[in-house]
C-alpha cells in the first residue's frame, strides 16, 4: 500500500464544508443567475410542444433536402421521424430535443469566443486545454451531484451538465481550425491594411466555418448522449423514458426510448454534417490545393 | 553596386536592410557586421540571415525585379516594403515617407492606400465569388458597396476574365485566379505594385502571356513595380532594372543588358550562360551612335537584339529610332553576333 505521507482529511472536510457554505450562502443567487438559461429551456420545449407534428416532420425533411439536395436523406429523415411518432414518443422527443438545442446554442456562444481565444493566445490555449479534458473525462455525477445540491433537482442542472459535458469538442475545433486557415489568404488580407475585426470575421472565420461546423456536430451529438444521465437528476423526455424502462425491469420501454434516442442523434448529426460537407465543397477544401 | 547618380524620383529606397530570424537577432547581427557568412552565423548562433545589408533605389514607374534562387531572401524582401515583416536594421522609405517610423494606424492606412501586392499563392478568398475577391481591398478600405463592385467589375474585365465574376476561385485556373490577384491590387490603383512570384505557379504558356499582359497594362498605368522572380529569363523580359540576390545580399544592380554583358561575379554568370542573349540585349546598347544615312528597315529603340536578326537576311544595316520616329543609330549583323557570343568585360562598350 502507498504510504500515507499526509492526513488528507482535513482537505476532504473543507472542500465538504466549502460546497455546504456555498449552497447555503449562494444558493439562492446562483439560482437567480441560472434562471434565464432555464426559461431558455422552457421557452424552447414549449415552441416544439406547440408547434404540429408534421411541420416539424416538414421543416426537418426540408433541412435534409436543402444541405444534401437529393432525397436518400430527407427519407431517412421522415421514416426516423414517422417511427418516433408510432412508438408514441414524439412529445419526449420534443423534450429531449428542447435539451439538446438549449445545450448546443448554449455551448455555441460560450464555446466559439472561447475558441477564438485560444487560437490567438498560446497562453490561454495552454490553460484551457487541460480544463477541457477535465471536463470531457471527469464522471459528470462529480459535478453532477454539487449542482444539484446547489439548484436542486430539475432541469437546470440537467442543462448545465450537459453544457459542461457538451461544449469542449467545439471550442478545440473552433481552435483548430481558425489555426489551420491557409496563412496566405491571412497575409493577402494583412498585406490590404485589415483590421484584426476584418481579419477575423472576413477571413478567418468565413475559413474556419467547415471546421466549426464540425465541433457543433460534435457538441450536439455529445448533449444527446447526456440525456439519460440528465433524466436522473430530472431532465424527462426519452432518457427518463430508458431510466423508468431500467427501473420496472421493462425491456421494451427501455429499448424503444433508447432507439429513439438513436434515431435523433442520426437525424440530427446527418443534417449538421450534410451543412458541414456542402460548405467545404464550395470551398473548395478537401481537393489538393 | 550601383549608384544612381541622380536623386531621381524615388519610389522606395531601401538602405542597410537586414533581418535576422530567431529569438535573439542582435547577438547574429554583430557577428553579421563583422563580417561573417550566412553559413558561419547560422552555425554559431542557430539564426538564419534573411536579408544582409540591402539598399535598394527603385524609381517611380520602373518595373524593377529582384531575382534570387530560392532562399536567396527576395521574397523576404518584398515583405519588408510593405512592412509585414519588419527588419532587425536598415531603413525604408516609400513614397517619401519612412515606413519603419509608422505606427500600426498609419501602417494600416498606408497598406490600404499606398501600395498592393500579389502573392505567388494567389490568396483568394474561396468562400468568395471572383468580383467580390477583386473588391476586397476596396472593401477594407472602407469604400461603399456599390462603387467598389463597380471599380472591380472594370479591373475583372481588364485583366479578361468577364464572364467569371460570379465563379468560386476554385472554379478558375491557376492563370485565372492569377488574374484574379492581379486585379485585386489594381483595383486599389496605387502607385506601387508588390508582387511576389506572381507568375511562377503558373505554366510556361500563360507565364509568357502574363508578362505580355503585365508589360501592356504597365505602359498604360504606368506604376512602379517590384516584381519578385527565380526565373532569370522572366527577369529579362519584363524588368526595367534587376537586382541579383543571394544568400541574402544583393549581388549586382543593373539594367538587363549590363548583368548579361557584364556579370558581376561567378554565380551570376551561372544564370548568365543559360540565357537568351538575344532576348536581354537592347539593340541600343550595342548600336553605332549617329545619324547615317536613313536605313531601309528602322527598330524602335527599345527593340532587343531578336527583333532585328530577321531583318539581316535582307539589309546589312538596321537603323534603330528614338519615339519621334528619328533615326539615331544603325545596327549591323556583325555588331549582333559579336554581343552574343562574348560577354566578357572588355567586348562592347554598353551605356
């Protein structure tokens, strides 16, 4: 056995009683400041509940058909959609979905400065790297669990977790690829007098925008994969579905909610990464330059 | 070295420039200033000399060509003019006005105003349509949409690509998209043209028409051009002046019939040997001086030695005439072969 050099559980107590004091001196403020991401959710959730069924069939076949412009994935799309609504778990569905979207735009506007951030400053690429690998290894029921002591159960926690869980493959690809933008299209555009603005959103991003879309894709597949994980805390929709299925010994319940998790990942990833394909074509990325 | 004598119009002037690349260029400049080699400084200090004490004097309305291998530091030193790589010693002055001194405003300004480049990778914007890259100096400068779509609708048709204006880059040839750059920076009409191996991605066929299209538009626009080249015969063809680099240092100034009739040293007449003689020559150079007799067959004066060999077949002589079309010199065949076949110092006489 390792030796034990030091006593660590004064350490343990005062990072017990750190937690304790926080939630009962800050709880309510951090609340307070939680709130708007909650009526993010909830505004959200209400909009997919509200809107019919078969215009939002329609809207995601139509994205299908618009980034791919032929019909393998606009059907793959209906038959996802058509089976999620026969299994009657459309409105867990929305539920999920309203997660997952409050998630991804949540982490797209923390995550794509952030990105930014690091692709300029080796400094701050080498402090944020390590966090983000904390945060994509470390079990989420570590942070899971003082969150929920801090905002009780329910659907903030839920966000932030995946958040949390969701946002690093954004921000290292939003890095990456402002990085890798061709350096002569960079000095071309510094050789004409830009400002570092003009550079940034006229070159620069314009070129890192396959790249990025990349990391959305990858942010929203990650949240989907928190949703059963969120459901516990109390998140609903389809992981609360797979989380009941679990605890009533009901296979089936369980199986068809997780397929219909698998069925809003494929729709979901297919659309992002048909985006992502149609913009490097026009680029002309991908081809030997 | 060369010293012009006259303090002529200037353009840029360049004095003492030298750059060294890595953390600490001071150290690998003293030794520089002592009189050590490229070869013996990067050795000791793991620097690498870019440029080695470089005055250039380039005149307003000149196309003035920098040759080098590569590795020589020529395209280290067209980014100097503009400032996207700033010295370790030396001075720059362009337009008059001292670039080293400029704060990053005026540098900004004095990017969008005074002078443009092309680059040997052309730079374009792929995410933008060809009209869109030509207006996007315009744009930075801060000209309205509308005029400056207008102004690069009239350079994309200039430089022959109408038709394209809404292609992708992508879309284009290289030769194309070569244009492309071109009328990206003449479509900011500045008076000072960088442009950095512009022609040498391309191939030999559209090179040779480029140059032809760069000596036009130049006669007509009449800008100052810095042209950066390896190809030595592409340096003939369209330089005014060249300058020989290596390692970093220029080597030898001079019009192109001067390096070719009198190269300065070893590695110059290694260029030197492989070339079109009869393309560098000017006929003027070479020709008697006087008014004779009016020859049967007259050459401009800016005609090469080429220009005139098919006329030999027929008259012994061919006169040679200044821009009002007088005739102030002939040529013969014998005068021709003799430039050609010898360059050595003490054949002809250039002035």
């Amino acid at each position: 056995m390792f030796p034990e050099l030091i006593d660590t559980r004064p350490l343990r107590r005062a990072v017990d009683d750190g937690l304790n004091w926080v939630v009962r001196n800050w709880g309510g403020e951090l609340e307070a400041a939680a709130y708007p991401l909650l009526m993010f959710l909830n505004w959200i959730e209400r909009l997919l509940l509200a809107t019919p069924w078969w215009l939002i069939v329609a809207i995601l076949v139509g994205l299908a058909f618009l980034a791919t412009r032929n019909w393998k994935l606009p059907v793959v799309v209906l038959v996802a959609l058509v089976f999620m609504g026969i299994m009657e778990l459309w409105r867990d569905a929305m539920v999920t979905t309203a997660l997952m979207l409050a998630a991804t735009l949540t982490a797209i506007v923390i995550s794509i400065p952030i990105g930014v951030w690091m692709s300029r400053s080796m400094r701050v690429r080498q402090i944020v790297t390590p966090v983000l690998d904390l945060m994509q290894t470390m079990p989420s029921f570590v942070y899971l669990i003082p969150a929920v002591m801090i905002f009780g159960p329910g659907k903030i926690p839920a966000l932030l977790a995946t958040i949390v869980y969701a946002s690093p493959p954004l921000m290292r690809l939003t890095d990456l690829g402002l990085r890798n933008v061709d350096p002569a299209v960079m000095e071309a555009s510094r050789a004409f007098g830009d400002t570092p603005t003009q550079r940034l959103f006229g070159v620069q991003v314009p070129l890192a925008l396959p790249t990025i879309l990349a990391g959305v894709n990858q942010t929203t597949m990650m949240a989907l994969a928190m949703v059963v994980i969120a459901s516990m805390i109390g998140a609903g929709g389809l992981g609360y579905q797979v989380l009941q299925g679990i605890g009533r010994l009901e296979v089936s319940r369980g199986l068809f909610a997780g397929l219909g998790i698998v069925v809003l990942a494929i729709v979901f990833d297919r659309i992002t990464q048909a985006y992502g394909k149609r913009l490097q074509e026009r680029f002309g990325l991908g081809e030997v330059r | 070295m060369d010293t012009n004598g006259t303090t002529a119009d200037l353009a840029i002037t360049m004095r003492g420039v030298t750059k060294i690349f890595g953390p600490a260029p001071e150290t690998a400049l003293a030794l520089l200033t002592k009189g050590k080699s490229k070869t013996e400084v990067q050795a000791e200090t793991n620097h690498v000399v870019g440029l080695d004490d470089v005055s250039l004097d380039i005149e307003r309305g000149q196309i003035f060509v920098v040759m080098g291998l590569s590795g020589s530091g020529k395209s280290t030193l067209i980014r100097h003019v503009n400032r996207l790589i700033d010295p370790t010693a030396g001075k720059i002055v362009v337009n008059g006005e001292d670039v080293l001194s400029m704060s990053l405003d005026q540098l900004r300004t004095f990017r969008r105003t005074s002078i443009a480049m092309v680059f040997q990778k052309f730079g374009l914007l792929p995410h933008r349509s060809v009209l869109s890259n030509v207006a996007y100096g315009l744009e930075i400068r801060g000209v309205g949409k509308a005029e400056r779509l207008e102004r690069a609708a009239h350079w994309v048709e200039v430089v022959g690509l109408s038709g394209y204006e809404r292609s992708r880059p992508r879309q284009l040839s290289g030769g194309q998209q070569q244009r492309v750059g071109l009328a990206r920076a003449l479509a900011m009409d500045t008076d000072i043209l960088l442009m950095d191996e512009a022609f040498s991605a391309l191939d030999p066929l559209i090179r040779s028409g480029m140059q032809e299209q760069l000596i036009e538009l130049q006669s007509s626009l009449n800008k100052t051009i810095l042209f950066i080249t390896h190809d030595f015969d592409e340096a003939l063809k369209i330089g005014n002046r060249i300058a020989v680099l290596k390692d970093g240092a220029v080597q030898q100034v001079g019009k192109p019939e001067e390096i070719v009739l009198n190269p300065a040293n070893a590695h110059i007449e290694e260029f030197v040997r492989d070339v079109n003689k009869a393309r560098a020559i000017h006929v003027r150079t070479i020709m008697e001086k006087g008014a004779f007799e009016p020859c049967e067959h007259t050459v401009p004066m800016d005609a090469r030695c080429e220009d005139v060999l098919p006329w030999f077949a027929e008259h012994q002589w061919v006169g040679v005439t200044n821009a009002d079309g007088g005739q102030i010199g002939r040529v013969s065949a014998r005068q021709v072969i003799r430039a050609l076949a010898k360059y050595s110092p003490d054949v002809a006489d250039p002035v």
